[in-house]
C-alpha cells in the first residue's frame, strides 16, 4: 500500500481528568438525576421535554424554553400595569381572560420551517402553549382593561375603579 503524502500521524494520548467539582454541585446533580427519574417512573404520563436540562440545548433559539413568560406587576397612580414577555408571537397568539378577581393570559405557539434543496430536506416543527394566572387585587375596572403587544412583550393596562382611587390616602411617615 503506498504512503499518502498528506496523511498525518495520530497519537492517543490520556485524556486529562475532569475537574474536581464542589460537593455542593454535585448534590445538586444528584438531586436533579432523582427528579428526572421520578417524571420516568410515571410512565410516560407526563412530558418530560420541559424539565429535562439539556433536552433542547441543542437546537438555536430554544436554550431559554420556558412553560410560561416572565411577568412584571406594577402598580401605578390610576392603574396597575402588567407585561409579559412573549416573544415571537403575535396579538392572534395570545388570549387574555378576566374572571373573579383574576386574570388568565394563554398563548400558543407554532413553528414549522421546512427547507428543501437538491441534497437535503430539513423540516422543523416547533409548538408551545403557556398559561399564567394572576390574582388581580380588590377595586380595578373590568370594562377598561386594555392590552397591547409590541416587540415581544404584552402590556396589560388594568384601570383601577373610582370607589378605589377614592379610598386611597397618604399616610406622613414621622422620625422616632
């Protein structure tokens, strides 16, 4: 067999030993392999693709998979206001409820890409729903509740009622 002239020699060398970790991450290892197992032990019942770490890490753009938005409450002089974060979908996603002193924001999500060129087919499919349900407190208008979306954030505008503004007062706060 003749000898290439750009063949290269390989040499196995040991592989360096992994670092030492703190016992407190390795606890935590421990704890996550027991809950991993106890979602199989259901049998299957349950999807486990949410809590499973690394399960999606792969794929661009799912690293931070979330089961429901992050969401800011405030309260302000006249209202209370209330953004969600949901990017990559569109007011027709979304779906906000009203209902005895809550309030419940649903979305759904899905994806599918499929690209098809002369060598290689790529199809990808992509779904996701969340629901958040948020106590509203005591004295806001129901019939002026208004929300928007813009750049991936949901903005809730929860007016509070008249009877509510009235019974507010300042209370003058005295050094000791």
């Amino acid at each position: 067999m003749a000898k290439n002239e750009k063949s290269v020699e390989a040499r196995k060398e040991k592989a360096a030993p992994a670092p030492a970790q703190p016992e407190e991450w390795r606890q935590l290892r421990t704890l996550r392999n027991e809950i991993d197992r106890l979602f199989d032990d259901f049998g299957g019942r349950f999807p486990r693709w949410p809590f499973s770490h690394g399960a999606l890490a792969g794929l661009p753009g799912v690293s931070g998979w979330q089961t429901s938005p992050a969401i800011e409450f405030a309260e302000c002089d006249d209202h209370y206001r209330i953004t969600a974060e949901v990017p990559g979908m569109g007011a027709d996603d979304v779906e906000i409820k009203l209902s005895d002193g809550s309030m419940t924001i649903r979305g759904e999500r899905s994806r599918e890409k499929k690209e098809e060129k002369e060598d290689y087919l790529l199809s990808e499919r992509r779904y996701g729903a969340f629901q958040r349900t948020l106590p509203l407190p005591d004295g806001i208008d129901p019939d002026g509740v208004a929300a928007s979306l813009a750049n991936g954030v949901l903005t809730v505008t929860v007016p509070k009622s008249v009877e509510a503004k009235q019974k507010e007062r300042k209370i003058e706060v005295k050094a000791a």
